[in-house]
C-alpha cells in the first residue's frame, strides 16, 4: 500500500460548493448540475472514468475518498469550462495530506462511485469499533489489576429446540481483592427429561468445579442475586464478564431477573445496576488480534490461545474458561491460579 499526497473528495466538493454558492442562482445551479453524479459520471461526461482512492489518512487515521494533485487539477479545469462565467476557485485553499491508499478505482458510471464512498464508510465504523474494543482491553487491565472489585462471569444454556426454556445456568466470580475463585452451577429441575444433542452436546452433568445443584431457575436466580448483593455491599458494585453476553443478559432479561442497583433498589436494566463495567471477551480478544471480523466462538477462542478445555457447553464450565480467557487476554493467568 502506497503513501501518497491527495485531497479528499469531501474537501474538494465543500470548498468548490462554497466557492460557486457567493454566486448567482444560475451559478448555483451549474455547479450542482455539474456534481450531479448522474451527470457527472455518464458515458459522455469528460470526468467519467475518473480515477480515484480510498485512502487512510495520516493524520486522522479515517478512511476517505481522495484524488491525486494532477487529477484535482484537471477537475478543476473541467469545472471552468462548464462554468466560465465566474472565476474559478483556487487550489490553494486545499489541503493536501498523506493518505494510505488501499484501493484505487475508476468511476466509469455512479453506482461505482456510490460503492467506494460506501466502503469508506465502513472502514471508518469499523475503525471506531476496533478503537472502541481496545478501549475495553485496556480497561480490562485497569480494573483486574487494581485488586478492588469482584469479576462475576455468567452462563446460561438454553434447550436448542426452544430457547425460552432454560436448561442451566453457571457464574464463577473471582474476588480481585482476596484473589479467590468461587464457582456456581444450578441445572433447571423442571426440564429434567430435555436435553441438547442436536447442534451441541449434552454436557450438564458434566461440571468440574464443584458441585451442580438441582433446582428451579428461580431458586437459581435468587442466589445469583445473593452474590451479586454481596459484591455491591463489599465494593460497591462488580465487573460483568461474558463472551457473547447478550444473549445472556436476555436470557435473564426473559426471566424478569433484577439486578441490585447502588442505592439499594433493583432494576430490569443491567446497564441501570450496581455493575462498574461489562467486559465482553470476545470483543477484548478481536482487539488484542485488531480484527473484529467474525469474533470466533469461546471455545475457539480458548483453542487459539492454547488453553486446554473440557467438557465446554456446561454453563458452570464456560463461565469458568471465560473468567480464565479473560486472565489470559489481560496478561495475567497467574491471578487466576
């Protein structure tokens, strides 16, 4: 990829459209007709196939499109003669800036235009959350290593068939503080005779970290709530932790789940509760590899890492491994022993 002087597009139709707007309505008029990309474009217009870039830019780091110095000099020539009538606007009032070219294209008709300004557009939401990700990964690091609040990792299975039924549900909490581990897992005693094998397989007995308890999802759910009580009268709040969290935040959500909030009350919303911050693994590892495309699956994740797993797709275990992936993506497993 080449590093090149241009000018942005954007910049170049901002400086012109004011340039031509001190002007008459006829003025006016022509510069619009002349930027009408159905004109501007067509097969006998002189500026079709004209050759332009999606370029990053030095300075901003946003993707744009940008046209080379002797391409905006020929454009500049193209539109006096189309409107002779005024002086022409001057090219010193642009800016030219390094960009680094990652496409170049030739716009021969205006849906080939329209593509490339789209492209750009994607790169700069991607850009902004890759940027907002490693935000989340430095973050992580902050908070795991000031030794102050709970992590609280949570886990839920649904059947396959029908995710409004849940068969478990798991948390492991790491307390940053005493460095110590305490793992949970509760199997949904009114689904006793249903269990998963068609897309994943049947692990819920299968629980290495303690002991799994039979019982109703409500009961679970009161002592899901009696530790998250705990961390809020201890330190104020606690850390969320998931990979994929959302489906389990809706999953709870479902259930009519109340989160504690500061002040002692409770609420439907977990962005309305005690919780300092949600730290979603699967966004921290795309942000530790620069590549939020496709994050891949928690035990994908756990195998890319080289982190030795067992009988994943118990919600107790992959609530441990997630705690677990998050040590490691933070750069300290050794919290976690």
């Amino acid at each position: 990829m080449a590093d090149e002087l241009c000018i942005s597009w954007n910049e170049v139709y901002d400086a012109w459209h004011l340039h031509y707007n001190t002007y008459d309505d006829e003025v006016k008029k022509a510069f619009n007709q002349f930027y009408d990309p159905q004109r501007f474009f067509e097969s006998k217009s002189p500026t079709v196939g004209m050759p332009l870039s999606i370029g990053i830019s030095s300075v901003t780091g946003r993707c744009e499109v940008v046209m080379s110095l002797n391409i905006c000099e020929h454009l500049l020539k193209f539109i006096t003669q189309t409107i002779p009538q005024v002086p022409p606007p001057s090219l010193n009032k642009l800016t030219p800036s390094h960009y680094e070219i990652i496409e170049r294209v030739k716009i021969t008709e205006p849906n080939v235009f329209s593509k490339i300004q789209q492209k750009a557009k994607k790169k700069n939401k991607q850009r902004e959350k890759l940027r907002m990700a490693k935000r989340e990964l430095e973050l992580a690091k902050r908070v795991l290593n000031g030794d102050k609040y709970v992590f609280i990792s949570i886990d839920i299975e649904a059947y396959e068939l029908d995710h409004s039924i849940l068969l478990e549900i798991g948390w492991s909490m790491y307390d940053s503080k005493n460095k110590k581990l305490m793992d949970q897992h509760y199997i949904n005693s009114n689904y006793r005779h249903l269990k998963n094998e068609r897309f994943v397989a049947d692990q819920k007995e299968k629980f290495l970290f303690g002991t799994s308890v039979w019982c109703t999802m409500k009961q679970a759910l009161i002592e899901l709530r009696k530790d998250l009580d705990w961390a809020v009268q201890r330190d104020g709040g606690f850390i969320l932790v998931g990979h994929g969290l959302d489906s389990d935040i809706k999953y709870l959500r479902n259930e009519k789940f109340h989160w504690p909030t500061v002040d002692g009350n409770e609420t439907l919303d977990v962005e309305d509760s005690a919780k300092i911050t949600i730290l979603n693994t699967d966004t921290i590892y795309a942000a530790s590899i620069n590549d939020l495309h496709n994050p891949p699956s928690l035990g994908r994740t756990l195998e890319l890492l080289n982190i030795e797993t067992w009988n994943l797709h118990n919600a107790g275990n992959d609530a441990h491994y997630t705690l677990l992936l998050l040590m490691m993506l933070v750069g300290d497993k050794s919290k976690f022993s």
